[in-house]
C-alpha cells in the first residue's frame, strides 16, 4: 500500500495565530510550551478527541508538536484520516526553541523543552 506523505510544516511557518496542538505528556507541559497551545497528551488523545475537533472546527489548521516529531507524527496521521486539517511541526519544541520562538509556563518560571 502507498501512503500518502505526512503532512509537515517548519516552525518558522506556523503563524503566530495559529492552532498549536502539542500532545506531550503533563512534565513536558509544565517545563515549557507555546503560549496559548491547546495540550491533549497522546496518552489522553483519543478520549479527548472531541476537544480537538471542537478546536479545530472554525476551518483553521492544527501545528501538531511534541519534544521532537514522532508522537506528533503519530497523531498528525491520525487527524488527517479523520478528515482534519493538521500538519506535523518538523523538530517540534526542540526545533521551536532553537528558533528563538517564545515559550511560557504555566506558573512564571523560565520555559525549556524537557
């Protein structure tokens, strides 16, 4: 069977508006994420299903990310079967870090990818 290729996108193009849906565990979370990101854990996906879907219903694209790709690509596949609109982040946080892009806790602390 042929597949089609995963949907992936650099973070340098994920707009500053857009729909960051990062599926790391609770510790990754904590330590540091895009600020207004919608986080449903990969552990939680798919009885959170419906969150998603709820997030990503105003025909917006969701940025899948986690530390560095790989869960990310695992739920971006799944989202895409579903019929949603979600593309892979490429390195996720790391890359996202390494961009120089912002990253906030929830309680004030310096951000960093766990």
């Amino acid at each position: 069977m042929n597949f089609a290729p995963l949907p992936s996108v650099d973070v340098a193009a994920i707009p500053a508006d857009g729909l960051v849906l990062d599926v790391r565990e609770n510790d990754e979370w904590a330590a540091g994420h895009v600020e207004g990101a919608l986080h449903v854990p990969m552990s939680d996906f798919v009885a959170r299903f419906g969150e998603v879907t709820e997030a990503v219903a105003e025909g917006c694209r969701a940025y899948v990310m986690c530390r560095v790709g790989g869960r990310s690509a695992q739920v971006t596949q799944y989202l895409v079967q579903q019929g949603v609109d979600a593309v892979n982040v490429d390195g996720g946080m790391l890359a996202w870090d390494g961009a120089g892009r912002p990253m906030v806790t929830d309680n004030g602390s310096p951000a960093f990818v766990l």
